[in-house]
C-alpha cells in the first residue's frame, strides 16, 4: 500500500545514540506521501547530549517534516477525539518508555499520544532500542507483544557478546511496518538479526 495521504504520527524518546538512524526513516516516511507529525519526549525536547543538543535535533525535525514538534500532553492530548492519525510510532522506543506503556503510565506526550491512538483501536507501532528487552523489561515488552493495536519493528539483538540482553529494531523496516500495521497485519518475520553475528 501507498502512504501518500496518510497522517503518521512519529514520537521520538530519549535513545539519543539512535536518533541519526531514526531521523532517515522520518524522511522517507514524507518522502512517500506521508504527513508526518512529530512528537517529542520531555527528554528529546529537553536534554543535551554527546550526540546532539535538543535545540538541533528539534529543527531538524521540523526541516524535515515541515511541522512544528509537539511536545506536552495538552498538545497531543486532542489526537483521540479528532482521530488526526491514520498511524503512530514511536522510534527510537527506550526501555523506560516500553515499561510505562506496557503499565498504562501515560505521563508524556509520546505515551499520551499512543493511549490516544489505542483508545480508538488505531495502529501504534514500536521500533525498541533497550538495553534491557532480555532482562526487566522483558515482561514488559511480552505484555505489548500481546496487547492489541500493537505492532513492532522487527528487532534483534545488536550487541550480543557485549549487551546480551540488548534488543533494537531495524529502523530501515519502520514504513513497511507502518504500512503492514495500516492493514492490521505485523511485518514478518518480527525477529530478525540487527547485525549478523559470527562466531570465530
């Protein structure tokens, strides 16, 4: 399917070292069509890092998409009632993040937008980046695995020898995910190795 014409919602949380990565993907999501509205975690909205200050990434993302990022729960808060959004996602997906959706903790823009979106039975879907998807979060990220109206990026292990229990999604599949998830299907196979592994 195409997505020109739909309205996609992309929220960003603070996995700052993968935000070069996810930043294309929101490219090619208006290159194919798409409306892109972005909305930003207080942290993405807030923090400086070693990887960028909050300032730059917030008008490169505006470059990009041509809309203001929305950034408070007031902002994002009329997305139910209006069904503004044909599809939401919300990459990179920290682990902090992935446990408070996964216990209905909505205490920011990013998370109110998917209670948003899921109250109305519309497609959210997770690209994780968590260096504990194995580990505590895991019954977190079954509970989502589970739930309905979820669908994820396909994701991998990214550090296997280092970070055994770290899970990241391949950010390159998000518009197929996006688009499977518009048809209320999950892109297969949702395991996929985020980078080959060889043993020597």
């Amino acid at each position: 399917m195409s997505l020109k014409g739909k309205t996609i919602g992309f929220g960003l949380t603070g996995s700052h070292c993968t935000h070069d990565e996810v930043l294309p993907q929101m490219q090619r999501l208006v290159d194919q069509g798409a409306r892109v509205i972005p909305i930003l975690s207080y942290t993405v909205a807030n923090v400086d890092s070693k990887f960028g200050d909050a300032a730059d990434w917030k008008q490169k993302i505006l470059e990009i998409t041509g809309e203001t990022p929305l950034m408070t729960i007031q902002e994002v808060e009329p997305i139910g009632p209006s069904g503004l959004l044909d599809c939401y996602t919300i990459a990179p997906m920290t682990g902090n993040s992935l446990a408070r959706l996964a216990n209905a903790l909505t205490d920011g823009p990013v998370l109110m937008a998917a209670k948003a979106m899921m109250r109305n039975h519309r497609p959210v879907v997770l690209a994780i980046s968590t260096n504990d998807a194995l580990g505590l979060n895991a019954p977190n990220l079954a509970t989502l695995l589970a739930a309905k109206d979820i669908y994820f990026v396909p994701f991998g292990q990214d550090a296997p020898e280092k970070k055994p229990k770290s899970m990241v999604a391949r950010m390159d599949l998000i518009s197929q995910t996006i688009e499977a998830a518009i048809e209320g299907k999950q892109l297969q196979p949702m395991l996929v190795e985020k980078y080959r592994y060889l043993s020597t």
